[in-house]
C-alpha cells in the first residue's frame, strides 16, 4: 500500500498510483480527450503545459515491455 498527495495537501492511499487514477479513486482534474479499449489521453489542467497529453494504460503493467502484441498495434 502506497500513499499520495496532491498538490491541494489531500492524501489518498491505494496500490498503484496509475491505477487509481485511471479508475477514478484518486480524482484529480484532467480532461479525458481519447479514449481506446486499452489506453486513455489526459490533459492536466492542475499543471496546464501546451500540447502536453498523458497516455495511460488501463490494464496494470511495470513497463512498456509488458505490452502485449494487441497493445502494440
């Protein structure tokens, strides 16, 4: 179990950071602007930077080489 805190001072606890956020148990303020059955795009409006996106997968993994052949394509 690991904890977090946001910028705001609020604290979360949870398993993987990038778990909880794509799940929504961490609620931070982004804009999701794509959305495929294996990765998300987010826009980070707390750290707004032009043309800055963050891809994300939804299935846990500790590194790109875990990507299976499906995520690749």
């Amino acid at each position: 179990m690991a904890s977090y805190r946001r910028l705001d001072g609020i604290s979360f606890t949870g398993e993987c950071l990038s778990c909880d956020i794509i799940s929504g148990k961490i609620p931070i303020y982004i804009e999701r602007v794509a959305e495929t059955a294996n990765f998300v795009v987010e826009q980070d409006f707390a750290n707004p930077i032009p043309g800055f996106m963050v891809i994300a997968t939804k299935r846990h993994i500790q590194s790109i080489a875990n990507f299976d052949p499906k995520e690749l394509t």
